[in-house]
C-alpha cells in the first residue's frame, strides 16, 4: 500500500487494502521548510471499512509506540459530549450502528467504506490549542459536506508538530446515505485553503493557490 509519488494532492488505491486514501499534503523534503515558507495547515483523510480499527489506532501507542499520546478533544453528532473513555467507547458504538446494513437507507448498495479517519495538521514552529483544534476539526466536517456527522476528535502528542484526528461515520444520521465523497480530495485541499485565507496564515509557498482560489471566487476567467 505505497503512498502516490509526488507531492501536492496524492491519491492512491488499494484492492489488498480496501481502501482510498486521499492524502493532501506539500511536496517530501528531507528538509522541514521554514514557516514562512511551509503550508500552515494540511488536511489528511481516509476512508476505512472498520471504525473499531481506526479508533484502535488513534487511542493506540501508533507506529513510534508513544503511549498515552491521545488527548480526548470532544466530539459532535451524539447528543452528549464525549469526556471520558466511556463516552468515547459509547459513541463508537454509536457510529458502528448508524453504519450497520440495516441502518442504511440504500435499497441496493451498501457502504462497506463507512468510517472517516482524518487529521489536521499544523506546522511544528505553530502552536495550536485545544479550541483551535476543535475548530478546524469541524470546519474540515464541513467544507467536505459532513457537517451533521457523528464524530470524536482527538489530539497526538508523539510528533514535533501539533496535530488531531477525527474518526466520523460516513453515514449521515438523518438520511442514512452515504456521504458524498464526490471530489473529496479537492474538497479537502480547499478546505486548508481557506482556513489559511480565514485564519490570515497565507505563506509564500502558498499563494499561488490561494491566488487561483481568490479567482474563482471572484469569477476573474482571465487568471483561472
């Protein structure tokens, strides 16, 4: 299950794995660009079949073998917030039987990718806090059209620059549809696009994106 080459927007596809990986991400460099010139925020997300196994490894000691590395954020969708492992446990059950066969309202095909894991991450000379964290958690639910999901977030501790995940249920609770995953890599690139033009955290290495992205807002054909 090797990554895409390249950076930028990678993507790649797996018959062993069962999955798609949508990973938006700057070009690999054996040298961590400077802040000034780095992307501030990058949005990764996968869409996996079990979410037992996602929450396994974002509660887990992960590939360094760090433990205790997670830090229970919050979560949204449930009708409580999540504070402690109970509540994490109760809401994983929660998203499983939204996700169940019989909980889906498609009377053909049913979704076998129905759980979400993503991350958010900052760039390590960034300090991000809990709020902040939350924040762009939920504005990535959003920007990608899964803003009434059921989802818990998560803070890691076992690397230099800060970063969260979240683990949703691709399953809208209201419709039991599937979420539409329709472009979701651009959706998700745009995403960090904007909270960069919202947060005023553009950066040299940046603009030119942003600079398409203003253009198409503005419908200016002539830089597009």
């Amino acid at each position: 299950c090797g990554n895409a080459a390249g950076g930028g927007v990678g993507r790649k596809v797996s018959a062993a794995c069962g999955r798609t990986v949508i990973n938006v991400r700057p070009s690999s460099s054996s040298r961590l660009p400077s802040i000034e010139q780095a992307p501030r925020m990058i949005f990764h997300a996968n869409a996996v079949p079990s979410l037992p196994g996602a929450m396994g490894y974002v509660l887990g000691p992960g590939r360094d073998n760090v433990p205790d590395r997670a830090e229970l954020l919050g979560g949204q969708g449930f009708g409580f917030t999540p504070k402690t492992a109970d509540d994490v446990k109760l809401a994983t059950e929660m998203m499983e039987h939204n996700a169940s066969p019989h909980m889906q309202a498609s009377r053909t095909k049913k979704c076998v990718l129905d759980a979400l894991h993503a991350s958010a991450a900052w760039h390590p000379e960034q300090r991000a806090h809990q709020d902040e964290m939350l924040e762009a958690g939920r504005f990535f639910l959003k920007s990608v059209g899964m803003g009434n999901s059921m989802a818990i977030f998560h803070r890691h501790s076992d690397k230099k620059h800060p970063h969260m995940h979240m683990v949703a249920s691709l399953i809208d609770p209201k419709t039991g549809l599937t979420y539409d995953r329709y472009q979701f890599r651009y959706k998700a690139q745009h995403a960090a696009i904007e909270w960069e033009r919202n947060k005023n955290q553009i950066t040299p290495a940046r603009q030119p994106q942003h600079d398409l992205a203003r253009a198409a807002r503005n419908l200016d054909w002539d830089r597009l």
